[in-house]
C-alpha cells in the first residue's frame, strides 16, 4: 500500500510537469495513473488508483482447471515451483551442464547421479530446516563442499595425518569471521546426522571412529 501511496504521489507531481515530460516518462510506476482522451491533457486515473488500493497486498491465480479447489491450485503451484528449483540447482550447483559424455548408457549415468544428489541434498536441507537449521541452499551446498582434508606426514615418526582445511578458523581480519562462522556451521550439520564433527588434525584410525565408515589404509 505504501507503494502505491508513493506512486499516486509521484503521479501528481509529474502532472503538474507537463505533457512532454509525461509522454518521456516511462509507462510504468506512476505514470500508470495518469490518462489522456483523444489527445487533450492528462488527467489523473482515480478510479485505476482505487481498484489497485482494493486489491493491494492479494496474490491471485489464474487457471483452467475449474475442478480443482483453491487448495490443490496453489499445492499444484508450489510443487511446480520446487520441481523448477531442482532443475535450477542440477544446472548451477550441481553442475548437470554441460555433459562431458557421449556414450546414450554414460549419459544416463550421469544424470542419474545427478537426480540423487538433489535428493539426498534435499532431504538434508528438510530435516537442517526441521531443526532449527534454517541455511538456503547454496549455503547448504557450500557447508557441504568447502571441507576437506589434506594427509600430511608427522616428523617425528612419519605416520600419515589429515589436516582438516577449507572450513578452519582463520586469522585474516577479513575472511576469519565468516570461516569461523562456517566452520561451527559445518560442525552443527555434522551433529544434526549423528557424525562427531573432525577435529583440526585426524589420524586414520580416528577418522574412521568419527566418520563410521570403512578408509583403506593409506
């Protein structure tokens, strides 16, 4: 309403402009209430103004399904608009395009790991929302492909160590608080899974306790 309010304002003051700086101005916004008939001056459009006023703030929905109730129209739209999402984040995080395949079998391949990586990421950002984990999607995304670990070797008797990198708490005045932020983030969502989030340094044995999986030996 408030917009409106504005642009019923703005109307009256390019009125009091004149013709050449309305037919310059563009179309939408406030010149939207301002009338001409049959090339005589402009006039303001109050009954344009008051039917926008009395519709302000509703969202409607046209279709042409006439059996459908009011509920499984905007259920329809919203499943639409997730379905929507998911091809958007196929494309732009999970990188689905291009296809660097050619083979019919290799191609199906890869599109399948695709479409199974949605799910699971979206059944991860579900149950994150469900428990007070409200992080959009790229956020999610980048929680889950920043960590990583690098092996390194102890000096002192050469036995291979992870160092855990990407997400770690960082001195640079300008990076340092988001990584830190990130990092209990990332700490948080392992929890939220029943994983015990890693440590700075791991060794394999440790990793294999906290992560509850199976590592070869290196």
């Amino acid at each position: 309403m408030k917009q409106l309010q504005a642009q019923w304002e703005a109307a009256q003051s390019l009125l009091a402009l004149g013709k050449e700086k309305i037919n310059s101005s563009s179309h939408q916004g406030s010149r939207q209430f301002l009338k001409s008939v049959k090339g005589q001056d402009y006039r303001l459009n109050q009954a344009l103004y008051e039917k926008k006023c009395r519709f302000a703030g509703y969202y409607g929905l046209v279709t042409s399904c006439e059996d459908l109730s009011d509920e499984k129209v905007y259920g329809n739209l919203r499943e639409l608009q997730e379905i929507e999402e998911n091809f958007r984040i196929m494309k732009t995080y999970l990188e689905a395009r291009p296809v660097y395949v050619r083979t019919e079998e290799h191609i199906r391949g890869h599109f399948l790991v695709c479409v199974l990586a949605v799910v699971m990421e979206r059944i991860m950002h579900k149950r994150a929302r469900m428990n007070g984990l409200d992080y959009s999607f790229e956020y999610l995304s980048e929680l889950l492909t920043t960590p990583t670990l690098s092996p390194i070797y102890s000096a002192r008797n050469k036995e291979q160590l992870y160092l855990k990198t990407g997400v770690v708490i960082s001195s640079n005045p300008e990076g340092g608080p988001k990584l830190l932020e990130m990092a209990e983030d990332a700490d948080k969502f392992m929890k939220l899974f029943g994983i015990e989030p890693l440590r700075t340094l791991e060794s394999l044995p440790d990793l294999r306790n906290r992560l509850k999986v199976h590592l070869p030996l290196a």
